[in-house]
C-alpha cells in the first residue's frame, strides 16, 4: 500500500466511461506529464493499450516504481466487471499502479493419511519468480481479468506441475479450489515453484 492510497485520495481510472481502477496521488502526479494519453477522448482499446505501452516504458526507469522491477513483458487485460470485455490491456506488473482489479483461481491439495491426519500440500515459490520468490504458495494459480481464459490456463498449469490431467476444475477476488486425494506426488515442471511438499 501507498502512503496516502486510501481511495479518497485516489483518482478513479476510467476508460470510456467504464471504471476500471483507482490511482494513487503520487502516480497521478508522475502521469500527469503524459496529459495527452489520458485525457477522453481515449481512443480505441488498441491505441489506448498502445499508448499507454509507452508510458510504462518510461516509467519502468523510475525507482520509486519498485512494482515495475517484476516486469513480465504480460499483457493484462483491463475490465470494469468480471464478465465484461477488456477495454484495454496493460503490463501485469503495472496492474497495481492504475489499481486494476485481478481475478485469481487458487488451488490447494489435501490428501488425508491412513492414520485420518489431513495433509496439505504447500509449494515454494522459485527464487526467480519477480512477486514473493521463495515463499510459500499454493500448488496452482493462475491471475487475470478473463474468466474461460483463467480456466483455461488453469488446466495448462495443472499440466505442467503434473498435478491433473487436462480436465481441469471447474478488488483482487480469488476462487480457491481444494483438491482431494492426491495419492501421488505433485512435480514441477515449469519451475514457477521451487518445491512442493505436505
């Protein structure tokens, strides 16, 4: 959290009329030297997205901004509700300085011993993850703004942590899944996690 973040002090961040998030005065201020990407008329998604492209790409070189040292090269889509279209899309790391609301699927296994005692399992993040590297996670989790794309990435990611087969499971909200039963050991395969463990 910013100091002086409270949501009045911020500015709501609308794109064509929609509201998408809120900005806090000390970005207001560095964004108020690109007045022109800004200002309504915004243009279309793709020039918007485009446009502000580039400030984020000045504004990558500012230190205050430690937010945008975890730069993904990730397109994120912006959206006013969870089931609306983007109106824009932006870098993933820069989400939190426009206070773009993510949508997150969480999924944590369980399994229970032959002695009745419940086992979760736990995943440590890689050391080279660019959020929270080397702390503890959950086995599978995917971030966006796209519901069918969440679920989606959500069966690639329980794929490649060799967790499930391809079926799937059916403000920053997050749906947590809890998986049953996982008699064999999960292994990461595209080494967003360090070690899995119960």
């Amino acid at each position: 959290m910013f100091a002086g973040s409270g949501r009045a002090n911020c500015l709501r961040f609308e794109v064509n009329g929609i509201k998408v998030g809120w900005i806090a005065p000390h970005v207001t201020a560095l964004l108020a030297r690109y007045g022109d990407v800004f200002q309504p008329p915004l243009g279309g998604a793709l020039s918007l997205s485009e446009a502000v492209a580039d400030v984020l790409s000045n504004l990558r070189r500012d230190p205050s901004l430690r937010c945008l040292k975890g730069w993904r090269d990730e397109r994120f889509n912006v959206i006013g509700k969870f089931s609306d279209p983007p109106v824009m899309w932006m870098e993933r790391a820069a989400t939190s300085l426009f206070g773009v609301k993510c949508y997150g699927v969480h999924i944590n296994g369980y399994t229970v011993s032959e002695t009745g005692d419940l086992c979760m399992w736990l995943a440590r993040r890689s050391p080279t993850k660019p959020t929270y590297p080397g702390r503890l996670d959950n086995m599978v989790s995917t971030n966006g703004s796209q519901p069918a794309a969440q679920m989606n990435t959500l069966a690639i990611q329980c794929v490649e942590k060799h967790i499930t087969g391809r079926t799937g499971t059916g403000e920053e909200e997050l749906c947590v899944i809890f998986l049953l039963n996982l008699s064999a050991f999960p292994l990461n395969k595209d080494n967003e996690r360090q070690t899995i463990s119960t």
